[in-house]
C-alpha cells in the first residue's frame, strides 16, 4: 500500500476514533486502536493528541499529562500548553503549571492560560481581565464560557448570565445552555422550560452536556413532586434508591482499590467519611448548582498523586445530602480551597 493509501486509511480511521471519544463511546476500544497506532510512522503527533483526550475521559491524567507534554515539547503548540496547564492545576501542581506559562511564548493560549490559572487561585477580577483579552480571537466563545464560569463560582449569577446568553447561538451552545438552567433551577425561574426547549437532544453532540441537561430535567420534575417515567431511569434512580452502602460501595471500588490519580488510603474508614461529609455540607463550589461541595475532615485521608489531602470533593443529588460519591482532592488548583470557604462564609452573612 502506497503511502497516500496508508495515511488516508489512518486518518479515517482517526476521524471515527476522535468521534468517539467525543460522545464517550467505547473509549476502551479506542484507546487500545490508538495505543497500536502510536508503533507506526504514520501521523504519530495526532494520534498522541487523541490518545491523551481518551486517557482525560477515563481519569489517566498523569499519562494524558506525559503526551501532552511530549507534544508541546515537539511543537511549541499553545493548544497542549492548555491542556498542560488545566491537568496540572487539576492534580494541585500549581507552581510547575505557572512555570509552564511564564516559559511560553506570548500568544491567545498564554493569556488563556493565565486566565485559568487566576480563576482556580481565586483571583476572580485577574481572571476576568486575561480572558477579556481574547475578545474577537479564535478563542473568544472558550474565554466567555470561563468568564461565565467566573462569575458562577463567585455568585453573581446575572453577570454569568450576560455572558451564557452571548453563547446560546455558538458552538458553545449547548455549555451554555446546561449552564442558564442550572441558575435558573436554583433562582426557581418560571420561564425554565423555554431554556429546555432549546436544548436539541439530537443534534448535542458531547455526551457531558447531555449527561448535565438530562440531571437537570429529573432535578425539575423532582422539584414539582413527580419524577416522569419517560426520564433516563438512571438519573431518577439518583433521587429515590442511592444508599449510603451503595454509595460507599461504590467509592471503594473507583478509589481506594483501583484508584490512580485521587486515592484513599486503604487504612480510612469510608463510612465513616460519608458520616462526616453529610454533617458537614458547608462549602459549596457554585452556588447556583448545589451538586459539588468541599468538605475539610480532620485527618489526612488520601492523596492526589504523591501529595497527601485532607480535602474530599462531595458530589450529591441536586438540592439534596443525597451523596453519589466523593474522593480527595487538591487544596489549591481545581479550586481554591480559601477562597471557596471565604465566599461560604460571605453567603452565610447575608
């Protein structure tokens, strides 16, 4: 076969792969298919890239990590200096990602870059202004979603709300769009169900925004007092049958035994952490979408690589303590621990 032939047949072959991992379909597949494809000469550089988005979509950060970094290294691409930086701000290696940034050269990804890293430290007005910045660039509609972003995670829902609107007919879309119905379950708007008409189940094309909007509909017929029968049975079966046992069961299974990047120590008593974890409900990360919260046990309890925590991120039934799971995390770079007390407490005073 010519060579022509050869990488025509890749390529293909790459398309439907990239499709895949986009909507989260057989991504075990795909990452075997690419992991054979990287012993050939053929578009090696694409096939690194699409094996680091697949590592992402099933928790191998630190090997995504690797490839990103051998990409930038071979490149100076400034879309890898993101991913580079959003992974390591994700694990809490806060410093090795500002030294990324500070060493790149100056383009749109650089100030995108400094924006996320002033977002996840808590510089909210800092963030704001970098991603301002790329107004009329390639990479507005990204920069609007982190503002909105922002704005969320700081509470002033009418400022994101400016913001989401602007991306309503974007490919953004559908971000958006999970995003205005998530404040406008929590402000209790009346006008919801035009927003969920717009939401086009056929034409979503990634499978997280249509895993967000299919929670948000059984969260809205919860709230009117009935769950449709119609409704992904899954996300109904999140309101009405999670348990502790199930939940804990669950955890141990994804991080304790066989967790990689965020581990529990197996010396931990995890029913005991769900016991604190209900009692201690404080911290919300977004306001607006009461499913994530932070919660400080007393004790280390795990670690996120080679770096002990005390910190679990909890993930509950929206508007409820029902918990569907929890792990350690970071103290500071998926978010800024402090900084997401501080505004709790801020909220409280009102």
């Amino acid at each position: 076969m010519s060579y022509s032939n050869q990488m025509n047949k890749i390529k293909k072959r790459l398309n439907i792969i990239e499709s895949n991992i986009h909507l989260r379909k057989n991504l075990k597949e795909c990452i075997l298919n690419l992991e054979k494809l990287l012993k050939q000469p053929y578009c090696n550089l694409e096939v690194k890239r699409l094996l680091a988005k697949a590592y992402i979509e099933i928790g191998k950060e630190k090997e995504a990590f690797n490839l990103f970094k051998s990409l930038y290294e071979a490149t100076n691409d400034g879309e890898y200096l993101i991913n580079i930086v959003h992974l390591l701000m994700d694990i809490g290696y806060v410093k090795e990602a500002k030294k990324y940034i500070d060493a790149s050269l100056y383009s749109n990804e650089k100030i995108y870059s400094l924006g996320v890293y002033n977002k996840r430290m808590g510089n909210y007005e800092e963030a704001v202004s970098y991603f301002e910045k790329l107004n009329h660039t390639v990479m507005e509609e990204d920069a609007l979603v982190e503002i909105a972003m922002t704005y969320m995670i700081k509470g002033d829902n009418e400022m994101a709300k400016k913001y989401l609107y602007r991306l309503v007919n974007s490919t953004k879309r559908y971000q958006a769009l999970v995003k205005l119905i998530k404040i406008a379950l929590y402000e209790n708007d009346p006008n919801i169900e035009t927003l969920f008409k717009k939401f086009d189940i056929d034409s979503c094309y990634h499978q997280g925004d249509l895993l967000q909007y299919k929670r948000c509909i059984v969260q809205y017929e919860y709230m009117k007092g009935k769950i449709n029968n119609n409704q992904d049975i899954y996300m109904a079966k999140q309101l009405n049958d999670y348990t502790k046992e199930k939940t804990v069961e669950h955890v141990k299974k994804k991080h304790m035994n066989n967790g990689k990047l965020y581990k529990f120590y197996n010396s931990v008593n995890l029913s005991e952490i769900y016991d604190y974890c209900i009692k201690h409900l404080d911290n919300i990360v977004i306001v607006d979408d009461k499913t994530k919260y932070i919660v400080e046990m007393p004790y280390d309890v795990g670690y996120i690589l080679d770096m002990k925590t005390n910190i679990v991120e909890v993930l509950v039934v929206s508007n409820t303590n029902k918990i569907l799971t929890f792990y350690p995390t970071t103290k500071v770079g998926k978010y800024n621990v402090e900084k997401v007390k501080e505004k709790n407490r801020g909220n409280n005073e009102k």
